[in-house]
C-alpha cells in the first residue's frame, strides 16, 4: 500500500497520516484515495534547505520532495502567510494573490483565474481553500467528496480550514459552516456550537475554539483525537492532525491527544514559549518566541528535521511528510 492510500492529516492549514502502527487501522484508510505514486523512501532525517524566497521574507521547505513540494519556486517574494497540504503548498503575497507548487494531480495548485484580493489561505489534502476581503471563499482541486463544491450562500466568513476531504469556514457571527466528506460526522457541526473564534480541520475530524478558551471537537474519534481532555482551557490556538490534536494555551504551553504512534501526541518535555503550532499529518512543529522551530512526531522522511540555522521565523506550517517556515531574512 502507498501512502497515496493512506488516511489523512493540515492543517493547517494541513490533513492524512501514514499508516498507524498500533491499534486497528482506521476504516477511512480503505475508502479514501488511491494513487499510482510510489512511497517515498525512508529518509535519512537530515533536513535541507531546498530553496529560497527573496527580499526579506523567505519560504524555507523540509523534507519529502516527491511531488515538488519543498521546491519554493524561485521568484516567490513578499510572501505574508503560508499553507501547506497534503503534498503540495499556497503561499499568500502581499498584494492578495496566491502562489502554489508541489502535487496538481487533482488541480490543487492551478490557481482559478482573476484570484485576488484573498486574505487568507487553507490547503487539505487534494484541495485548496482562498478567502477573500469581501468574505466569500474560493475553492479548487479534488472534489470527489464535495470538498471543493461551497455551501449556496456561504458570505461573511472570517476564516477557513481545509481537511482531508472536507472543510470548516468561520462566520462573523461565531458560528460554524462545514461541507464535503461526512462519513464520520466531521461535516456535522455540533448543534449550537457558537461564540466560536478560530477552527481547524483534520483528516476526519473538526476542533473549533470558543471565546472562552474551551475546545469543542467533532467527527472520528477512534484514537480519542476529537475528545478533548477535560480539563483543558485558556487555550488560544488549535491544530488537527491525520489522527490527533493540538492545542496552544496562553502560558505558551502545548497540549494533545489522539494517535501517538509516532510520538505525534507525546510534546517535548519543557516545551514553553510557543506561539504558533501546527499539525501535519504524524507530525507538529511549534513556534518559539525566539523565532525558533521545535518538531515532534514521524521523522522517516525528515520532516521533524529542522534545518540547520533556521532563525527569526514568523510562521510555520506542517503538511503530509514536509514542512514549510517563513522567517525574515534580517539586514
């Protein structure tokens, strides 16, 4: 089985992990998508810089490469946000406009014509989600579980979230809209969920954080990655994985739960200072203070990684066996 077959992981955002070592293997292993690309070979762990953005801000990409996904094409500039997916990446600029490389096997990186004015941007798995300032989303790549089909009359949202193969967009008013895959319930938001103020989406499942810091998970739960610990709270982020969760507090500390197969659902002992997180598909990078990365989690294609040097970074994002950074390039 290649890991095209395999169950997903986002993200980020980001969305399916390879198989799970222990436990019983997720029926959506089997229903999901199938692909003539070969598995990647077991990587050396040792992460490269393979490419780089210009001016101040630079796109760093680490580690599986067979699709093309850590080649940061080479005129990217003035980059403000970064996405990456299953096996490819979006790369917002600061005039509103998208940039994206890697996986187009399902059109995912073939961006609709006259995109702009796009604030925000979420990659699934074989899919591709754009905000924009007047508060519509666009959508592109794999529909074949209406990922990519939008809810008639979706207006107002704040933010979006791409999964495995479905998606969760935040309104203004708190509340939340979900379309695509359904099977486990992960396009069911519970009944009330409100006072909402951020989202994410993994492979089968959804998390959404209230005002109040409280976490609210839905759909697959047969790693135990949509119930929430209890006594979580002040949380001021979260993340979805293949098959497990994160989530940031406001002392700067991590939490999760879910599958641990590969230590995805184990953080680093001492970790603190965090500001940023996100979850790929088995594995998580966290956002120092400092500027700094930290990883946890599978490290057969180098993904956990990090490059030698890197410094003074400003986002992350996890996909399915490689990981994005954009730091800023100091005079």
């Amino acid at each position: 089985m290649n890991l095209k077959t395999l169950a997903f992981s986002l993200l980020t955002v980001l969305v399916a992990c390879g198989q799970p070592t222990t436990g019983p293997t997720p029926q959506a292993a089997t229903r999901k998508v199938a692909s003539s690309r070969p598995a990647p070979p077991v990587g050396s762990g040792h992460a490269v810089l393979k490419s780089l953005a210009l001016l101040t801000n630079q796109v760093v990409a680490w580690d599986y490469n067979h699709d093309g996904q850590t080649n940061v094409p080479a005129s990217l500039t003035d980059v403000t946000a970064i996405a990456a997916g299953g096996y490819h990446n979006l790369a917002l600029k600061t005039d509103g406009t998208v940039a994206a490389w890697g996986d187009n096997q399902f059109s995912q990186i073939t961006l609709p014509t006259g995109l702009t004015d796009v604030t925000a941007i979420s990659a699934g798995r074989f899919h591709s989600l754009a905000l924009k300032t007047d508060g519509t989303v666009v959508a592109w790549g794999d529909n074949r579980f209406g990922q990519i089909t939008l809810p008639t009359g979706l207006t107002d949202v704040m933010a979006i979230s791409a999964g495995g193969f479905h998606n969760v967009a935040l309104q203004t008013d708190g509340t939340v809209v979900a379309w695509g895959d359904d099977l486990y319930g992960q396009s069911s938001g519970p009944d009330g969920t409100t006072d909402v103020k951020a989202i994410a989406v993994g492979g089968y499942h959804s998390l959404a954080l209230k005002n109040d810091g409280t976490v609210v998970a839905w759909g697959l739960n047969d790693f135990g990655q949509s119930s929430v610990p209890a006594d979580l709270t002040d949380v001021t982020a979260i993340s979805a994985g293949s098959y497990h969760s994160l989530a940031l507090k406001n002392d700067g500390t991590v939490v999760a739960w879910g599958l641990d197969d590969f230590g995805q659902g184990s953080v680093p002992a001492g970790l603190t200072g965090v500001t940023a997180i996100s979850a790929g598909f088995s594995h998580n990078l966290a956002l120092k203070a400092d500027g700094t990365v930290v990883t946890w989690g599978d490290n057969n294609q180098g993904q956990s990684s990090v490059p030698v040097g890197l410094t003074n970074v400003t986002a992350i994002a996890a996909g399915g066996y490689h990981s994005l950074a954009l730091h800023t390039i100091l005079p």
